[in-house]
C-alpha cells in the first residue's frame, strides 16, 4: 500500500521539518498543496527541505518548480489542470467519480478518489460513496492499485481500505490537526499506529 501525504493549504511552523519526518518513517511521496500560496512561498518551503527527499516530493501549483529542483511530479486538479510542455515527469490527478478514475488512471501514475469518508480538514465536506458502491467499483477493476483513496482517512479505516483494493491512501486532516494540537513527537507516535493499522 502506497502512503502519501499531502501538506495543510497554510503553511505552518516547522512545516519542513515534518515534512522530513514523515518522509523518514514511511511516507512515500508528498504532495506540495497550497493553493493560496506564491511561487516565492512555495519555493522556499522546498528549500528548506533537504535535497535528497525532493525526487518524492509531488507539487500541486507552480509546475515549474518541478523540473528546477528535480521533484517527482505534478498533481493535476481542477485548480492546475494543464500539463506543462514538455513534461515527462510522474503525474497524478484527482477525481470525484467513478467515472473520472476510468477515464483518467490510465494517463497517470495514480488518481486520487474523493471523498471517500467525511473530510478532516474541509468542513462539510461528505463522502460521495457508499460503501456498496466502492465494493461494486472494486469488482469492477475501477478501484486497483492505481487508486488512491483520500478523504477522512484514520487508522480506524485504513482495513476497509485494504479490503477494498485501494493502491494506497492519501493523509492530510489527520495528520496536521494532530501536529497542530500536539507537536512533532505525538504525529511521530500517531503515523506508527496508521502504519501498522
């Protein structure tokens, strides 16, 4: 299972520094999210973070930034939903249906479905699935290891997940609401039991 996580929209302190951390204790890739933010700002959050994490680092803006340090890839989303040319690089996008991963997967490296549960960090934000539909959408091959599920992830549903033959999952609310309330060493402590879940 692939374990992705994507940065708060807002910059936060020490921000990089957990960005490392993740990053060294089994987070795949980071996905780069800010949409309010300039290429400056999002330029020097990269810069803070050590070279050797950047081929597993994903941006959501400023494509540019990809090739001049190197970076794994662009996210496409509806914000940013032009791929630059020339790209050959890794590239992920998100969808909302069924439909969209089906017409989509096959371009990427992997998609992002959501929201599967109810948002974390986006109030009101309610799933869009029933659990009997995911079930059909695996029987179905729509949902395979090319598939990344995203929205209300918790370790409390990371085995439905895995029943349901998800590629991975994409963490954001959980883990930065858990850094924001309690520090650095309790995140640490809260990504082993999502890992192990």
């Amino acid at each position: 299972m692939k374990w992705i996580a994507i940065t708060s929209p807002d910059f936060l302190p020490g921000e990089a520094s957990v960005i490392v951390m993740l990053l060294q204790n089994g987070i795949n890739i980071v996905h780069l999210r800010k949409p309010q933010a300039d290429v400056s700002a999002c330029q020097k959050l990269i810069e803070e973070i050590p070279p050797q994490y950047y081929p597993r680092i994903v941006l959501h803006q400023h494509f540019e930034l990809c090739n001049k340090y190197h970076l794994r890839g662009i996210h496409i989303n509806s914000r940013n939903n032009t791929i630059p040319v020339p790209f050959e690089g890794h590239i992920s996008c998100s969808c909302h249906s069924f439909q969209e991963v089906k017409d989509k997967k096959e371009k990427a490296d992997y998609v992002f479905l959501s929201p599967i549960f109810d948002s974390i960090s986006k109030q009101g934000y309610k799933s869009a699935f029933t659990i009997e539909s995911l079930q059909q959408a695996q029987r179905e091959s729509i949902i395979d290891n090319k598939v990344i599920a995203l929205g209300g992830i918790a370790a409390d549903k990371i085995p439905m997940l895995r029943s349901l033959s998800f590629g991975g999952v994409a963490l954001m609310g959980d883990l930065w609401n858990s850094y924001q309330t309690n520090g650095l060493s309790e995140l640490k402590k809260q990504l082993k039991i999502l890992l192990n879940s």
